[in-house]
C-alpha cells in the first residue's frame, strides 16, 4: 500500500445540513491528512468539468444544476491507500444501499442527495484534484501522528 491523495466535495446538501465538521472529523479520526481545502460556490463551467464524464446522460444536468446550487467543501486527503479507504467510509452511492456507519448510510436517504463525493481511482483523484485546486494551494507536510498511524 502506499501513500495516495484523494478528492473529496462535501455537496450541497452536506453543506446545508450543517454535517462539515461531522464529515471532515471522520476522515481525520481515520488518519486522512488534509493538504487542501476550499469552500467554493460552483460555476456551471467547473461542475460540467468536473462531471464530463456524464455529459449526454439524463442525470447530467440536474446534477450540474444541483452542485451550483449552494456551496461545497472541496478537500484533498492524503494517507495510504487514502482512495479506498474515502470510498469505504463513504459508502455506497445510493445512501439506500450504504451500510450503517458509512456517511451516505447514516446521513443520506436518496441517491441524487448523497452528501459527499469521493475520487474512485487513482487517475479520477488526478484529474479532480487538478481541476479543484492549483499545485500552490496543495500543502506537503508531516503531521506529528503520521509515525503512530502506519507500520
């Protein structure tokens, strides 16, 4: 396993519902370091970047009008195998599906309202970290726990 970074947008409806400090507690608690973060109210350019990929589906511009609809945190984490284990914290997409102790299963109820988003590899968290933040705003540094954290 190695160290990795990772993107993660706590959405509008995260932002909303006052779950901020919950969320990003939970990815500290876990021994993610934050190297980036940003509260940012999302043009209609970024959100069609960000979700291109889906350009031409029926989701795609309901999700483009819901992500400029209201602030979003936008983090990059860093630890091993920090990908994986965001995905695994997060939860399944649909909060329906999501197990109990993941965020989208203990704070989500429908899949267009599923609180956070997260990176799901390593050439997306490229791609999406680049989009979201300029390499000067992306700090490196040891946390002073990093020596209790990993063998």
């Amino acid at each position: 396993m190695k160290n990795q970074r990772t993107f993660v947008m706590i959405k509008p409806d995260g932002v909303q519902r006052g779950l901020i400090g919950e969320i990003i507690n939970r990815f500290e608690k876990k021994g993610l370091k934050i190297v980036a973060m940003k509260f940012v109210s999302v043009s209609k350019k970024l959100a069609e970047r960000h979700y291109g990929i889906h350009k031409g589906k029926p989701f795609f511009q309901p999700t483009v009008d819901y992500i400029t609809s209201s602030p979003v945190v936008a983090i990059v984490f860093e630890g091993i195998d920090a990908i994986n284990m965001v995905r695994n914290m997060m939860g399944k997409t649909n909060p329906q599906d999501a197990a109990m102790g993941t965020i989208r299963g203990d704070y989500g109820q429908f899949i267009g309202r599923n609180i956070v988003h997260g990176s799901d590899g390593p050439d997306t968290a490229e791609f999406e970290i680049n989009l979201w933040f300029k390499p000067e705003e992306i700090s490196n540094y040891k946390k002073i726990d990093e020596q209790w954290l990993t063998e």
